[in-house]
C-alpha cells in the first residue's frame, strides 16, 4: 500500500510525454520556446543551404516532382505551431526572390505561385492540427494531474481506513464495545457472589471480573487486593492476571491512592523514579467502605487515558457494590418489601454510579389494563425488554403493571424506548399506548433516596 501511495504522488510530478521517443519529443514539441524564431530561420537557412549545395542552379529543387523544401516547413509547423509554419513558408518566398533573381519568362523559372500558394496552405494546415492537439494534450494533462492528485488522496484515506478498520477489528473481538455491554457482563459475574463455591471469600467471582476489566481497559498485568479496615493492603491477592509481582506498600501512585481513596495513575503522581505500579484503583462499596484495590503494574501504552481510568473506576465500583448486595436490598426493602431482589439490588448501584460519576438512569412504569387486548398487549412489552434493563410486574384486579429500571438511559433514551414501544403496538395491534388506556411513567435515579423514587411511582402506577 506504501509503494501505491508514493507511485501515485510520483505519478503528479510525471512529465506530459512520458513514455514518447526522443525523435518524437523533436517533431512534437508541447510549448513554443522564446528562441523558437531563431530556430526556424536557423533549420530554413541550413535546409536552404544543403539544397543549395545539392543543385546550384536549382537550391529549391522546383524542377523535381515533389516539393521537398515544404516538407521541412511543414515539420517545423508540426513543431512550432502555425505562425512558425508560415514564417517558414515566408523564408521559402524570400529564397526564391534572392537566389533566382534575373530569370524571365512565362517558363518554369517564373515565380510559381501554385507552388507558393500551396505550400503555404499545408504548413497552415499542419500547423493548425498541431496547435488544436497540444490544447487538447494541456487539458488532458491537466485532467490527469487533478485525477492522480485525486488518486492520491483517495489511495492514502484508503489505507488509513484499513488500519482504522482493522484496530476496531480487534477491539470488537477482544472486548465488549460499549458501557452498556461491559455492565452487562460484570452483572453475570457479580451474580456469583452467592455462589456455594467461595463461601468465604471476601471478593466471590473476583478472578473473572479482574479477567473482564484488563480485558476492556486493556491491562498487561494487574493484581487485586483487599484492604483491611485500618487502610492496609493484606498481603494475600484475591486475583490476578499476567505475571504478578511482589507487593510494594510504599509506592508512590498506592500510597496516593489509599490516602485518596480514589483512582490514582503514575501521571497524576509527582514521583521521582518509576515505582512498581502504573495505576491504583480502589474498589468502594455504595457504604464509602474502602474493601479492596486494583494494582496495575503492566498496561498498554495508549490505555493510559482519562476515559479509559474512568471505565475502570466504574466497572470496580459496579463488582464493589454487587458484593454487597444485602446492604443495598435492605435499604429498599424497609419501603418495598414486596420488591425483587435483583431489582432493589440494581437500582442503589446506579444510584451509586449516578452518586459518583453523574450516570443517567431511568424508571420507568407502564400500565395495562385487565382484558384480552391487554393482556397480549403487556406480554408483547415485557418481551421487549432491553439486555441491561431490569423488570418488575405486578397487577390487581383491574390492571397489571411493568416497572423497568433502565440503566445509562437519559429522557431522550425513554422517549426512543416509548416510541418503539407504540411503533410495535400500532403494527401489531394497529392502536396506539392513548386508545389501548396504557398508562406511561417515569423518573430519573436520583444520587439519593432512589428507594424513595421507587415507592413514588409505584404508588403514582398502582393508584391511577
């Protein structure tokens, strides 16, 4: 792709007749040079002259059968142009008056006008053709400058387009595309909390959320441990992925870290000398409980960004706060013991990440009336549910409700999702959300008492 690159920019510089012989570059000039005059009178003169050498007593050779002086006329018209051409035939006219000056008669040594006329008018006709051709040869050549120039670049946003192509390539293959996506996952993984399999480990599914981050974020080499309730790094790791090394408590970007307890990288660290890590990321539960951290001691060079620190902080914090689920379920269940689980769970760790990190969510709730349109028509929405959204039904004798906490989704995100909604009920029950009496709610997860936004539109659905 780089040889076509540089052939292509080379090609801009080429010259017009490229390829042409050097005996056709002489008989087909493309400019007319200020010393073409010179040169016309010098190749008529010496042409005159070796003719002149030839016959003496006939230097323009009019007694043979074909004009040969019109031929070289005619070759520097090709040459020249047409006003060349005729300076060349007025130097035949002048030859003829000097050098056969003093015959008389009506004979051939009279001044043969067909002879001059005729000539002339071919050196004017090449002439002309050759001056139509070379316009037409500027234009093209012009054409082909813009079209390689084109070429160009159209050959080098080709190629940067391939490597872009092929670096989002392997990101698509190598980790999830979005935030959405990867809280999807890390939502899997923080459901292992209550697997039988770790029942005494503090960080339960710790290795596959460590292979998940340094999957997104990029990481080399990365060590978890946990953090004791003085502000101490245990020695034991919970995880790790790529080559571990040793502990180090004193250095710099740890240190900066703990005392923080807050994402900590070596550019935001005034340190003298490299230390043992690059980042050091806390985990923190929704309680403001320091529990554990993330030591990076390898990570790809252009990792080493803000928005990818800030992926980080918020998937640690996604599995920090999934480890305490009961904490987070009992807050909602003093207002809502009727609430699921997972759905309590979920909506105080959004409101952590909105807390944290300004994270837009939503609740929604949808009512449906108790009849058979209804009914098909709440089963066709509850079958629409988004991956990372969460449901929650409930109903009494005369209508059945939905509530769904959406997470990353701001009003305009609602507004799409309620427009899908109505787009699929026109289409298959051809009403609308107003003529089939369902009933529409939301509001935004709150920083704080999202348990109370939770019972306020769960009392504003069940009472209307």
């Amino acid at each position: 792709m780089e040889n076509a690159i540089q052939t292509a920019k080379k090609s801009r510089f080429s010259d017009a007749l490229d390829g042409v012989t050097l005996y056709s570059r002489f008989f087909a000039k493309t400019v007319i040079r200020p010393v073409a005059v010179i040169e016309v009178v010098g190749y008529m003169g010496a042409a005159i002259g070796v003719f002149y050498l030839i016959n003496p007593q006939d230097p323009l050779l009019l007694l043979l059968s074909y004009p040969w002086i019109w031929l070289v006329a005619t070759a520097l018209a090709l040459r020249y142009g047409a006003l060349m051409g005729v300076l060349a035939g007025l130097m035949i006219v002048l030859a003829w008056e000097i050098l056969y000056r003093g015959y008389q008669g009506n004979g051939v040594l009279s001044f043969p006008v067909m002879f001059m006329s005729g000539g002339l008018v071919q050196v004017i006709l090449a002439g002309h053709v050759r001056d139509v051709w070379s316009n037409l040869l500027v234009r093209a050549n012009g054409i082909n400058g813009y079209l390689n120039d084109h070429l160009a670049s159209l050959t080098t946003a080709h190629y940067l387009l391939r490597v872009s192509h092929d670096r989002l390539e392997r990101d698509l293959f190598t980790r999830p595309a979005t935030l959405r996506s990867a809280l999807e996952h890390m939502r899997e993984i923080t459901a292992l909390s209550t697997d039988a399999g770790e029942p005494d480990s503090p960080f339960k599914g710790a290795q596959a959320a460590l292979d998940l981050i340094s999957m997104i974020c990029q990481l080399g080499s990365a060590t978890l441990y946990a953090v004791t309730p003085d502000g101490q790094v245990a020695d034991e790791s919970h995880a790790s992925v790529g080559t571990p090394i040793p502990l180090n408590r004193d250095d710099p970007v740890l240190m900066d870290c703990l005392a923080r307890q807050s994402l900590s990288h070596l550019k935001a660290v005034d340190a003298e000398k490299l230390g043992s890590y690059y980042v050091a990321a806390p985990i923190v539960q929704v309680s403001g409980d320091l529990i554990g951290v993330l030591l990076v001691h390898q990570i790809h060079f252009m990792a080493l960004n803000h928005d990818n620190m800030q992926l980080m902080r918020v998937l640690l914090d996604y599995y920090g706060d999934g480890l305490a689920q009961h904490q987070l379920v009992g807050r909602v269940h003093r207002l809502m013991p009727q609430c699921p689980y997972g759905f309590a769970a979920e909506l105080e760790r959004i409101s952590h990440l909105k807390k944290l990190y300004g994270i837009d969510s939503s609740l929604v709730a949808l009512s449906f009336p108790r009849s058979g349109p209804g009914d098909l028509q709440f089963q066709q929405v509850t079958r629409q549910l988004r991956s990372l959204d969460m449901l929650w039904t409930d109903q009494n004798d005369e209508r059945q409700f939905s509530l769904f906490l959406m997470p990353l989704t701001e009003g305009d995100g609602v507004l799409g999702y309620m427009n899908r909604i109505e787009a699929g009920l026109q289409q298959t029950f051809q009403t609308t959300l107003a003529e089939a009496e369902i009933r529409f709610y939301s509001t935004s997860v709150k920083p704080r008492d999202a348990d109370r936004d939770l019972k306020t539109i769960y009392d504003q659905v069940r009472a209307a």
